[in-house]
C-alpha cells in the first residue's frame, strides 16, 4: 500500500532536517563552536531547535501513517501534516533570538494541537468510532 501522505511529510522531514542541519552548521562556524555548543547561546538556540524537530517529527509520521493505513483523513489528513512541518519551520525561526519571536510559541502550539488532533482520530479510528 501506497501512503502518499505519509511518503510526502517523510520527505518535507528530511528536506527540513537538512535545512536545521545547514542552520546549526552556520551558527557553529560563525561562532567558532567546533564540537558541542560551547556555552554560546545562539549554537544552543539552533541545536534545540533542530533537536526539538528530531524529538517530535517521528511522532507525527506514526501517526499519519497509522491513520492513513487506517483510511482515515483522505481530505484532511495532507493539510495537517502540511500544518505541522509549517509549525516546526516556526519554531525553528523563533527559537533564533529576536528573528521571529512569537515563532516559538506559534510552533509549540501547532505541534500540541496536531498531536492532540491526530491522536483522537488515531483513538477514534482504532475503537471503530470513526
């Protein structure tokens, strides 16, 4: 089975890991940080963020695939995974100090809300419910 959903946010995950890699690699080398973050706020900035989107992405493809293997959210379920990347690529701007501020937070609550929201469907959908 073919999950189209789950292929395309799998894909836009590797794309945006790349691009936090790149982020932290700058920030490394303009700071001259080799190895760790060296007590420098902004390598901790980046780093966090690309180990925010680590922590929290392989959660959402469970999800997403479990509810599309469900053949579950057809119609909507391309517009939350869309949602959530957007949500990730906020935060990670907002987690540089002053470049986005409200990113963060805006990112943060994506992330609760889609989890949460998948979550009851992926209950809903495993009781028979949906």
């Amino acid at each position: 089975m073919i999950l189209p959903v789950t292929l395309c946010t799998a894909a836009a995950a590797a794309i945006l890991a790349i691009w936090l890699m790149i982020r932290v690699g700058q920030v490394r080398s303009s700071e001259n940080v080799s190895v760790g973050d060296g007590g420098n706020e902004k390598v901790i900035r980046r780093m966090r963020a690309h180990a925010n989107f680590v922590e929290t992405m392989p959660f959402a493809l469970a999800l997403i695939a479990a509810i599309e293997l469900a053949g579950k959210g057809s119609t909507w379920l391309p517009y939350v995974a869309g949602l959530f990347v957007l949500g990730r690529i906020a935060h990670a701007f907002g987690m540089d100090d002053g470049a986005f501020p409200k990113g963060r937070l805006i990112g943060t609550l994506i992330t609760m809300l889609v989890f949460l929201g998948l979550a009851v469907v992926a209950v809903l959908a495993a009781t028979g419910v949906m």
